[in-house]
C-alpha cells in the first residue's frame, strides 16, 4: 500500500481517467467529489492535498482519493501559529468526503488514517462528511488517540438541521412522480400553478445561455440577497463572490442548469441547480424569490419545472442538499444525514509542537509582514516557529538575525548573521548587515572586510559601497575611502535609494577632501547599539566628546573630518527589508 500526496493542478489533471473510474465504482460518490468539481474548485485555492492510495507497484491505478486543504490561524495574543486540516470542499461545497473503490475501502481508511496522524495539527475538521456512517466510524476509529479528543455536533441555523438532507429518488415518469411522491393536495395545487404558468403569456420561464448567465446570475443573487443579507451581515457579498465563482465553472462545464420565472419583465424567481451527468443527480444549490409575489409560488414552479426535466433527461435523483426546511418535504423526499466532528488536540498546540510543514512558506511570509509593520514581537515568534520547524529555512534565520540586531543584541546578532553567511542567494544583503553590527561594536577592521567582500558581490550596489566608504573612514584609510565614495558618485541608477546614498557619499566625500568642512551635529551610537537622541546626557557639549561617545577613540585632530550620524551603522528599524531574502536553499 502506498500512499501519494497531490499538490499540484497539473499532476491532478493527469489522474483524471483513473479518478472518473474510482468516482463510478464508488456507490457513495457525490457531485462535489467529482473530478470536475474538485479541480475548478481546487484552482482557486492555495495549500491544499490529496491523498491518493495505490494498492501495489508504482505505476498501478488509484483505488481511493481524499480531498483536503490546510487552514492555519494566529491566536491574536501570542502571536503563535497553529494548522488546522479541513475537508477538501470546505465552504462552499454541502458534501464532502473520500472516494474508494468498495473493495480496498478498508485499507484506504487505514493508510488515509496514518498519514493524518502523522501530520502536526490542532484540529482535523471532518465537516459535512457524506457517506455510509460504517466508513465515517471506520475513519473516527483509526484516527482517535489519547492526544485527540473528539467533538460530534450538529449545526443548526434558525431552526434549520444542518445534517438532515432531504432527496427525492425520481421514477421513470413526471405523472408517476405526481402519482406516488406528492399528496393530493399538493399535486393538485401544483398542477394548477403549472397551468396557470403556461396558458398565461405575461409568465415565461428561460434558462441562463452563454448571452445571459452574467444577467441571471445578477438576479439570483439579487433576489437572493434581499432575503438573507440582514442575516448574512457581512458575510453576504463573500459568500455570493464565492458562489458566483462556482457556478460560472460549472456553467462553463455545462453543469449548470439555471431557470428564471418571469411575469413580463419582472423577474420572480431563479433557481441555481448543478448537474452529475455521472451519477445522474440533480443538486439544487440555492435560489432566489420576490417575497412580494405571492401566486403562484415561484419557488415551487421552479422546484416542479426542474424535476419534471430531470425526470425527462433519466435522472434518478433530485438532492435538495443540506437543511431540512419544510417547503422540501412537499416534494415527496427522503432523508440522508451527513456528520460533523472535530478532532482536536488536547494542548490546544499542533500534535508533535511544530508547524505543518505545508504551512512553513506561508508563516514565514506571515512573519516578513509583521517586520515590515513594525510588529516585531509577532514577527519573533512566527521566525522561531518556522525555523523550529525547519532548521534550514535560513530566510527565518536572517530574519531573527535582524531582530536581535534591532534589540541591540549585537554580538548575537553578528554570530547569527556569518552563519547563514552562503546560505542564502543574496549573499550581499547579509554581509551587509553583518558589517552594520560589527561597525556598532566598533570593531571596524571587521566590518571593512564584509563590505569589501558585499562589493565583491554587487559590485554596482551604492549601499555597499557607501558603507564601504564609511568603514575605511572609522577604520582611518582615508584614501581607501575616498575612492569607495568616488565610486558611488559614478554609479548611475533610477533607484531612489540609491540616489540617497550618492547625496550622501557626495556629502562626505566632501569632509574628507581639503579645503575647510562644516560644522556637523553628530547623535551617537551606543556601544550596545542603540541609537541615543541629541540630548542624552552621555553627551558633552564640544563635538569630540560627541564623536567619542559615538565611535571610541578618533584619529587626532586634523587626520580626518568629522562625519554624519548617517554615515554611522544603526539599529536597522522600520526600513528594513527582509523580502528578497525568501528562497530557502
């Protein structure tokens, strides 16, 4: 047995003849399983898996597929990451679930099982699980143990059962189906709706073409919209963005089937039913009514019109999906039930404490924005995790590298930058910060080499050079620093930042050339690397105590100028960039 994990649209699409035969052997297979279904739905989401079960050999079919997707939270207080593992369909499709041939269900359950609990998660959210309740048990079976603890429940919404899914099993004939699934009430109200519908000219019912499934769509929702915003709240529009997306794809897979019930202009009704060619079902996913209209009901012509097609089209099922509202036991239904249950770990932390491994790219990306905010208590802990997780994600490393440069953690943060020294593509960018720690240590021969060899790298990078520069001078090589200025200066580039740096070396170059320099306000660095404003009381007055307070002991008066704060390595604070530096190797 052997278990293959798909992550990719392309290897997805190359399975597509084998996944078409597990889903017709599978008696419990549903639309929002099928190949078609899944892969659109699948394209428009990140991070997701599937796991495919072969019996034997590589090369041999798949007898099981199990769709699912990876969510991964941050508790607003800590800051601290956790994953959870949701069903493939989440959200949007009312089933979910596995697929298997029936006779390797039980050995698909159980490499399904093990690889799930070889994963790190806090929960594993079996939502919406359609299927025989034997294979859902079997699941809960081989996936508990004493880390886990696991929740059933049953959602409700307004009274409405969430697990209970009402479907007629449609006969061969629309006055057999009138017949046997309908009381003589109904059957006689809905014989007369339907009459009065098609002997009246002002009532016509089209269905949404390729000219008009934007237009029909707009009324759905409209419709639909004006009946259940208040409740939705701010979940309306995302919930009809997502809708819209799926319903254009299986328009465009010709699995769409969408009536309106017009009177003249006015549009009473459209009603949203997706088509499983393959298992011959019909699924109605939504609809939408003018509440004002009263007769007749334009939900229940729709609901009558689309059954008597898919009676006439050898359909055998008509699956009103989930909620057991009572206007769907008037069309003779039956129940199915699906399941809800979380499995949860008992620390409320991933099972085996570290991320995820499909979601380390996704925290580290999550920590680069937290830097670049300012929120660097958030950043540190999403940096740790990543590099808990994986101890060569030398991104995550650079990145707590900075951190402590940006506490003042100097010698920590220099021993931190020359190990990931080579590990990284952007050698240059951590010489650079490497040379700025060892600089605010005052330990300048040292940071000469590293900008020499950041030069040697991007020998057309101002900032290296200019920084250089600045190390030459601390490092009293005033020829040797003049010459790196002088190489800014004729470095040309529309980047604006690079334009700084040649103001500035212009400026210095300056100072360092004969002929008499301004006088110059010069705040400190303190040697543990924190900047100190103007004012501090660690200053005197004259500016040689200034200038010693910043860099130790200077040349004597005369040997060289004074120079600029900026051309001094500080902390690196908010303009620090850590975004090209993402490529793990």
């Amino acid at each position: 047995m052997r278990i293959d994990v798909i992550e990719t649209l392309s290897d997805l699409e190359a399975i597509r003849d084998n996944w078409d035969r597990v889903y017709l052997n599978d008696p419990s297979a549903q639309y929002f399983l099928s190949w078609t279904w899944i892969c659109d739905y699948l394209r428009r989401r990140g991070r997701w898996l599937i796991l495919a079960l072969r019996e034997r050999e590589p090369g041999s079919p798949y007898v099981a597929f199990f769709p699912l997707r990876l969510v991964t939270n941050q508790d607003p207080k800590t800051g601290l990451f956790t994953d959870d593992i949701v069903m493939g369909g989440s959200r949007i499709a009312d089933y979910t679930g596995l697929l298997s041939d029936p006779s390797y269900e039980d050995r698909a359950i159980e490499g399904f099982a093990h690889f799930l609990r070889s994963q790190n998660w806090t929960m594993l959210r079996l939502e919406n699980f359609h299927g025989p309740a034997k294979r859902q048990d079997a699941l809960l079976r081989a996936l508990s143990a004493a880390d886990v603890t696991v929740h059933r429940f049953t959602p409700v919404d307004n009274g409405v059962d969430q697990s209970i899914c009402p479907v007629v099993e449609l006969p061969d004939s629309w006055d057999t189906y009138l017949e046997t699934k309908m009381s003589s009430q109904m059957r006689q109200k809905l014989r007369r709706f339907l009459r009065q519908v098609e002997a009246d000219q002002a009532f016509r019912i089209t269905f949404a073409t390729n000219e008009t499934i934007a237009s029909d769509l707009d009324i759905l929702f409209r419709l639909w919209r004006g009946k259940w915003q208040e409740q939705k709240g701010d979940r309306t529009e995302p919930i009809i963005n997502s809708a819209c997306d799926m319903l254009l794809d299986t328009f465009d897979r010709g699995d769409l089937s969408l009536p309106v019930l017009w009177h003249g202009a006015r549009p009473l009704g459209a009603l949203a039913n997706l088509l499983d060619r393959q298992k011959k079902a019909v699924l109605f996913y939504v609809t939408g009514r003018d509440d004002t209209w009263k007769t007749p009901s334009p939900g229940l012509v729709l609901h009558a019109t689309a059954i008597r097609q898919a009676i006439a089209q050898g359909y055998r099922t008509y699956d009103f999906l989930r909620g057991n509202e009572p206007y769907k036991y008037a069309f003779g239904v039956e129940e199915r039930f699906i399941r809800y249950h979380h499995l949860r770990s008992k620390t409320g932390r991933n099972l085996r404490g570290g991320l995820n491994l499909r979601s380390v790219a996704y925290v580290y990306e999550r920590a680069v924005q937290h830097y670049a905010k300012g929120e660097k208590a958030f950043a540190a802990v999403a940096f740790n995790q990543v590099a808990a997780t994986d101890p060569e994600h030398y991104g995550a490393r650079f990145g707590l590298a900075q951190l402590l440069f940006d506490n003042g953690r100097l010698a920590e943060a220099e021993a931190a930058y020359k190990q990931i020294l080579g590990k990284l593509p952007d050698v240059a960018a951590v010489l650079l910060r490497l040379g700025d720690a060892q600089m605010a240590q005052q330990k300048f021969s040292d940071a000469v080499k590293s900008f020499a060899e950041a030069v040697e790298h991007q020998p057309n990078s101002c900032e290296a050079l200019y920084k250089q520069g600045i190390s030459l001078v601390a490092a009293r090589r005033k020829g040797d620093a003049i010459k790196a200025f002088r190489a800014v200066e004729a470095l040309h580039s529309d980047d604006a930042a690079n334009a700084t740096y040649r103001q500035k070396a212009r400026e210095t170059l300056l100072k360092l050339l004969p002929g008499p320099a301004a006088e110059v306000h010069l705040p400190a660095i303190h040697p543990s690397g924190c900047p100190l404003s103007t004012d501090s009381p660690l200053f005197a007055k004259d500016l040689a105590t200034r200038l010693s307070a910043s860099v130790g002991v200077l040349p004597k008066e005369g040997s060289l100028p004074p120079l600029m704060m900026s051309e001094l390595p500080q902390r690196r604070r908010g303009a620090t960039k850590v975004l090209g530096l993402r490529t793990k190797h």
